[in-house]
C-alpha cells in the first residue's frame, strides 16, 4: 500500500493549529531540534506503510514542554481507505501499566498501602501461596509453599511469577469475559500456584499482577478502578478521550487493529482488544489518542505535576522510576541482554549503549502489544510517543533514532 498520496496532505509541525490539551505546541528550533531533520520522522514511518507492515500511525514528540511534532501517517482504515487523524483513538493495552503504577503510586502517598504489604491484607485469598515445581510428564507439576506471601512490590516489579507463562499457570482460570469484574475475577486467582519463589526472577504477568493491583486501588479508594482513574487522573490531566471502552460518540475515531498476515494486513476479529465493558484491566485494557497520552506522560517527566495539579511528589516519581530488579530485566520480554532495568511498572534504560538503543539514559516508559509505545526522557527534558495498531518493533527503534537525530543542541 502506497501513502504517497497521503503524504501530500500532511503539514509541517509548524503549521498545526494548536494542540487541544494544555501543553502548546512550540518551534522545534526553540526546543533545541531541526524543523528539518524532525521531517524524518515521517519518512521512517512512510517506509513500513509503504512495506505493508503497518496501517498508519500518529507519532508526537515534546520538548522542553513544548510539542515540536504531531503528524498522523496513512489510514486509520485501510478497507476505506480513510486517512489517519490525529486525534484517533488507539488500543494502548500494557501501555496502561505506567498509568496503574501512578495509581497505585497515590494510594501508597495517601498511606492507603505499602510496597511490601502482602496481597492477601486486600484480597484474603492470596494469602499462603503456593509455587509450583515441575515434576515428571509435561506440564505436571507438585506444590511447595512460597517463601513469602505475594507483596505489592513483587506485583508492580513482575517478580511475582503469577501466571507468568509456567507451571502453575495451567492451573488459572479462563481469562475474564463480558460480566466479570475485578471483585469478581481477582480472588480466584489467589489460588493459583505461582511459576518461581516470588521475588527471584523476572517474568511478565502481563495481566494478572497489574490486574491485582487494578482491584487493590479498588479497596483502598472505595472506587471503582474507571472512577478512580477518571476522577483522580483523567479528567485533572485533560485525559478526555481515555477509557477502557469506546462511548459511542467515540467509535468513528477508533484506528483499525490489524494482524501481519503472508498476505498482507489482515483486520481482526476482535477490533476490542483486551477492552472489556465491566472488567476494568489497568493491565491492558485503555484506549487513548496520542495527546491524551502526552498529558500522563508530562506530568511524570515534570515530576508529578500538570496543569496546576499535584499527583505525585518527585520523590515518588524518582522511586517509581528507579531499577528494582537488579539485572533480572535483561534479556527478558524481547529487551537488550545488557542495559535495561525495571522500575514499578515502567522499563528503564540504565546504559543506553550497552542495550544498543537511542534513547537517553534514564529514560522510561512501557509499549503495548499493538505497536503503541512511550519514552520519557528526564535528560533530555522529552516525551515520545508512536501509535500503531500492529506490532512492529522496528518501527519503534526507526521512530527513536528519527527522533534522536532530530536533537541539535
């Protein structure tokens, strides 16, 4: 698919109308960027439309609190080959884990919680967990007692081996469907034996362990997890088109999710994702438009403030930030084998040149299983964000090194 045509349309950073959300957009030059060079940004996104990889996208980039670059890129619909928009509205899906670490954040600021509280002080049937030890035939496996009880921060650092791809995940539940909640779902996986002593490895329980946390901001706010993000976060960021599903009035902004397929793009099935009406899965299960994500992200990178609000204290955000797992990261989810840590529900880079990435040192942030993803970079004063609804990785590391070669002071 060719997006010549649709590059006509597109304009400058300079020449776009203000952005809706409180940060401005800026001259690229007063940010210390090429208005020049940030142009390639678009021509590294170009190239995988043009290959078929990728429908379209919506890249952005700010600066020294200033947007320098905000460009959509092909179709947000290849069977009607409607253009994208900047304004679309994407599956994010782990991109919600920062925004559950932020929750869970507040709830430990207000004393409500602390990282080495055990889960079972919130939901009772975690409490004397088991680990499973693989014994004989295939996927058979005998029980022994875990040396400690689930914690919060083995949940936030994925050192919890809850259903993390092991033995004793065979033994969870079918994943939550239509009707189920997080009161509901989350006490049934208290009994499901962990895959390693929690707090010896780290492996990505990519929905059960923030889905935990997602029911014990529940508890401890006495809100349900969509209330609690919308009133504490959503709607004092300008977060106005972030939910966990689509309203109605939203549906024709929804981007297309697509599968790579050896006959191109292939539309899926289930254009949902992991968004359910009632089960509110701060694991997976947001949808958000670039520039909502650029509030969240903001406020992080400005140490927990934006638009006059306080949500965080820098403090928080510098532990929120900081490597909890040692080396444990390396190497693990498809990362670089050296040069990565993990924080409380964000990845971090430690030693950029180690890991072979071009991001600053420092930075953090997390992607989703569609291809969107978010760095924030505390060096370089930086946020970035891609939206695409197919995973690419390589898209992601092209939109990095376009965005780095960009800086010019």
């Amino acid at each position: 698919m060719k997006s010549t045509y649709w590059s006509c349309l597109l304009l400058p950073a300079l020449v776009l109308p203000l952005a809706a959300g409180s940060i401005p957009m800026g001259k690229p030059e007063d940010a210390g960027m090429s208005t020049e060079r940030l142009r390639r940004i678009h021509e590294a996104i170009e190239r995988h439309i043009d290959a078929g990889e990728i429908s379209g996208a919506v890249t952005l980039v700010a600066r020294r609190g200033r947007i320098v670059h905000f460009e959509a890129h092909g179709l947000m619909d290849i069977e009607s080959k409607r253009p994208m928009e900047k304004d679309a509205i994407f599956r994010i899906a782990s991109m919600s884990k920062p925004i559950t670490g932020v929750a869970v954040m507040m709830m430990l600021e207000e004393g409500k919680l602390r990282l080495n509280d055990p889960v079972s002080k919130f939901v009772p049937e975690f409490k004397d967990a088991k680990v499973a030890i693989p014994h004989g035939a295939p996927g058979a496996f005998y029980e022994v007692p875990a040396d400690h009880d689930l914690t919060i921060r083995d949940l936030l650092t994925h050192t919890n081996g809850l259903m993390t791809g092991g033995a004793g995940s065979k033994a969870a539940p079918p994943r939550p469907v239509e009707g189920d909640t997080l009161a509901t779902y989350i006490p049934r996986l208290g009994g499901v034996p962990l895959d390693f002593q929690p707090g010896t490895q780290w492996a990505y329980s990519g929905l059960a362990g923030p889905d935990t946390l997602s029911r014990i901001v529940e508890i401890v706010s006495g809100q349900s997890y969509d209330e609690f993000l919308r009133t504490r976060l959503f709607d004092p960021l300008g977060m106005h088109d972030t939910f966990f599903y689509p309203p109605d009035d939203r549906r024709a902004r929804m981007t297309t999710l697509y599968s790579k397929s050896a006959h191109g793009l292939v539309r899926a099935a289930n254009q949902d994702g992991f968004s359910l009406k009632s089960y509110f899965s701060g694991a997976g299960g947001l949808m958000s438009t670039a520039e909502d994500y650029l509030q969240f992200a903001q406020m992080l990178l400005n140490g927990g403030e934006l638009n006059g609000h306080r949500f965080l204290s820098p403090r928080t955000v510098e532990l929120m930030s900081s490597n909890h797992v040692g080396d444990l990261f390396n190497g693990k989810l498809g990362r670089p084998a050296h040069g990565m840590g993990y924080g409380l529900l964000v990845g971090i880079v430690e030693d950029n040149v180690a890991a072979g990435l071009r991001v600053s040192n420092g930075s953090f942030g997390w992607d989703g299983a569609y291809g969107t993803q978010t760095w924030i970079e505390p060096k370089e004063k930086m946020v970035t964000i891609v939206m695409i609804q197919t995973q690419v990785p390589v898209v992601q590391r092209d939109f990095e090194n376009a965005v780095m070669q960009a800086i010019v002071e």
